[in-house]
C-alpha cells in the first residue's frame, strides 16, 4: 500500500485547493495517469499517479485545502493489506472499507486517461462534445411568431460572462463566422434585437480594440436582474484570487505608487498594423495593437535599464535584471493572472507576437503554470479592451513598472494647425518611486509613446 503525498508544485507552496478527482476507490491506475487536478495560488495544476495498483482511498475531499506533504490518495499495489480508514473522513466508515475492498475484487474497466505528463495538462482522448444549447425562451414554449422562430438564437454563457442571448439567422452567423465577427459584442438593430447583415459589416468597417489576452465585448448586454432570496452571499477567497489579493495589498502599502499619463495619437501606428497583416512573415501570428505596445516597451527598456529593476528590501539594493521578462496581465475566471514572456527583449516582431499568442492561449485554457508567473521584470495591462481609457495599475510585486494601455478611439486631434480626426489613446505608467523616480519615468513613458506615434523609432532606437 502506497501513498502519494501532495507534491510542491512550485514556487515553494505551502498549501493546493483539491479541484477535481478523476477517479474513486476501487479504480485501477497507471504510473502517471491523471488522477486529481489541484488549484495552488498561481494556477490549476493536474498530478500524475507515480504508483499503479488499485486507489484504496481518496484521503482528500473536492474543494478541501490540503497542506503539501499531507497525503491525498492511497494506492494498493497488490504488495500488502489495505491500511485501515484514516480518522476524522465523513462517511468512510466500517461498511464504506468493506464496500471498497469488494469493489476491487470485480473488474473495472480503466478509467480514461490522458497523454502521460509529469506535471500539466496531457491531452484528453475523444471527441469533445458540444455543450447543449439552451432554449431562447424560459419556459421553451413553441408558439412563437414566425418571424421570431426564424431568427436562430443561442446562448453564449460562461461563469462570470454576462453575455445574454445573441439572435441572429444562420446566413448572418455565417457572415459573421466567415469575417471574424464576434457577434456577442455586437448590438442588434434588427427585429427583436437580432444582428443583422449590416449589423456585422458595420463592426468590419470599424476598427475594434484588440487584445491578445482579454476578450469581451465592447459594450456587453447585461439583463436586468431581480434580486430573490438571500441579502446577500459570501464568496470564499482562495487560490488565485486570494494570492492576487495578498500581493496587491502589500505592494500598494510596501512600494511608493506614482502614476503619470500620456495621451498618444497612434494613427500611424494602427496603420502599420494593417499593413504587417499583410506580410508573410507574420501568417498564422495576430497582429494587434498590444503587439506595437510590447515593442516599444522593450525597446524603452534597453534604452532606460533602471525601468526594468527591482528593489531587495532585505539587502537595501536596487536589482537591475539584464534580461526582459515580459508580464502581461489577464484576466481570467479564476481571477487576475501575469504570465510572462522570458526573455522577451530578444524576439523578434514576428517571434514576439506568437508568443503574445501562446500566452493568450494558455491563459484562456486555464493551463498556465507557477513558472510561465514567475521571474517577471516589467507589466503591460491592457485596460481598453473593457472599453477604459485609464487606469492607476498596482504594481506587480517585484517589479518597478506597469502601463496600462487604454483604448483606441477616435478624437479630434491639432495636427499642423488643423483640428482632425485621429486614432488616440492614454497611457498610465504607474512605477516604485524608490527605484524610478520622474525624470525616468516621465522618459521612458514619453518614449514609448513617441514610438507609437511614429512606428518607424523602434527601428531607430531599438
């Protein structure tokens, strides 16, 4: 009889949320078969079985915080009795052991497994299956007007969303498919609010805010809401959201906050955008406007090291790090995350924009890792994909900086005299005055927006 005791998964954690079991006593197991998957304070971990055998006990329930160290599953491996039941676990008594060692005297068949990994995500044998759609109305009833039965609807619903029902008839939706048009951040102006034709060519012609890490509509329809019930609820903090919190509140109180802002005419630089699009080098790779940010922050870093250090209150030492590890904040249902890029200050365009993708991906998957949050040196949070123009972003602890890129819009601008149309937004750099004080931190602000609003010194500079 083995047992498998919950690992540190990294960064030194003292302690995992259990998530989800993937399997129950009786089950059999296979070295490094998936069998639990753990929230720490920086990310949903899954954990191999380094034992096989047959599980004997789960010593763990779902949603209970286990210290590491504590065991979490035990594993007959056909060398030994079963252990008695472990003290203190509801509903695992005499009859539940005799049960179980029954149990594991009848073939079962083997549980699904995916792709064997050390620690991750493996990949999931099957076909995915496709989440059923909900009825368009509540009580499902059928006996509505025909032009409304042939406006097709769906729901678009994820925790914490808000989205509400998206109508639309299926040549629309294969517009809007075929284009890349979101039609959850598009607003009807068709029968009943359905998105018409016109609707999603309206959206093509005008540019949208991009992100290649959040994603949300633009102006969300939010449905009203009647309270029922309870005044109110508690939501437990734990995981991520706990660590988020724990982190914000000792940087704000530990690290002397300055924030300064610059508004940037970016017209030349959302036209560069276009026409990178169309280069093969960046085929396959999202061009976005996040993309020209993270440039031109790396290149403002090589130009003003200091930004890119960070203060040792132990050895009352300022720490220049020589190399650029890029965070860029998402948000995710599971709270705020910063993944960032290692060793960003070496990319080139191209290289720099797939790992923008990469990151994205990861994020929104949920699969981002302890390391892929470690070792940061410098933050981009990009504010105006809600729509924000700025913001005072907290620091992120251990770092000396963070902008906050807020959304392109368009404003009437003074350019040669002349009062024009031109594509703006507002820079927030927020920085630890005991490393940058505002000499640096006003130049290397005006630098970046400098290069946004002539893409052309990044080539000069960088």
């Amino acid at each position: 009889m083995k047992e498998f005791k919950l690992p540190d998964v990294g960064e030194g954690l003292t302690e995992a949320e259990i998530v989800r079991w993937h399997v129950k006593a009786g089950d059999p197991v296979k070295v490094n078969q998936i069998i639990v998957e753990i929230e720490t304070a920086k990310a949903v971990v899954e954990l191999p079985c380094p034992f096989e055998g047959v599980v004997a006990a789960l010593m763990a329930d779902e949603g209970e915080v286990v210290d590491v160290g504590r065991p979490i599953i035990s594993v007959d491996d056909g060398t030994g009795p079963p252990p008695a039941p472990a003290a203190g676990r509801a509903g695992e008594g005499t009859a539940d052991r005799a049960e179980a060692l029954a149990d594991d005297m009848v073939p079962t068949p083997p549980a699904e497994v995916r792709q064997p990994v050390l620690v991750g995500y493996g990949v999931k044998p099957g076909a995915a299956k496709r989440r059923p759609r909900k009825p368009s109305s509540p009580d499902g009833a059928s006996g509505t007007s025909a032009e409304a039965s042939s406006t097709a609807s769906s729901t678009v619903s994820s925790p914490g969303t808000g989205r509400s029902a998206v109508l639309a008839k299926p040549p629309v939706r294969k517009l809007a498919k075929d284009l890349g048009v979101d039609l959850a951040s598009l607003l009807g102006t068709g029968p009943h609010g359905s998105i018409t034709r016109d609707d999603v060519q309206a959206a093509l012609a005008a540019p949208a805010q991009e992100s290649d890490v959040q994603a949300a509509p633009a102006r969300p329809r939010v449905p009203a809401v009647t309270w029922e019930g309870e005044d109110e609820e508690r939501v437990p903090v734990k995981g991520v959201r706990k660590a988020t919190a724990q982190a914000m509140v000792a940087s704000v109180f530990t690290a002397p906050h300055v924030t300064e802002f610059l508004q940037v005419d970016v017209t030349a630089t959302m036209d560069a955008i276009q026409r990178l699009r169309g280069l093969p080098d960046f085929a396959g790779v999202k061009v976005s406007p996040l993309l020209m940010v993270a440039k031109a922050v790396l290149v403002a870093a090589r130009r003003y090291p200091m930004i890119n250090a960070a203060w040792d209150e132990a050895r009352q030492e300022i720490v220049v790090k020589h190399r650029v590890n890029l965070g860029i904040a998402a948000a995710t249902p599971r709270g705020l995350l910063v993944p960032n890029i290692k060793d960003a200050h070496r990319l080139s365009l191209p290289d720099l924009a797939g790992a923008l993708g990469a990151l994205a991906e990861t994020a929104r998957a949920g699969r981002t890792q302890p390391a892929d949050m470690a070792g940061g040196t410098i933050t981009i949070t990009n504010v105006g994909v809600f729509g924000v123009d700025a913001g005072t972003p907290i620091l992120n602890p251990g770092e000396s900086a963070i902008l906050a890129f807020g959304q392109v819009r368009d404003m009437p601008w003074v350019v040669d005299g002349q009062v024009v149309p031109r594509r703006v937004c507002t820079l927030a750099l927020s920085f630890d005055h005991r490393v940058v004080d505002g000499e640096l931190g006003s130049l290397f602000l005006r630098d970046v927006g400098a290069m946004l609003e002539d893409p052309l010194r990044m080539l000069a500079w960088g």
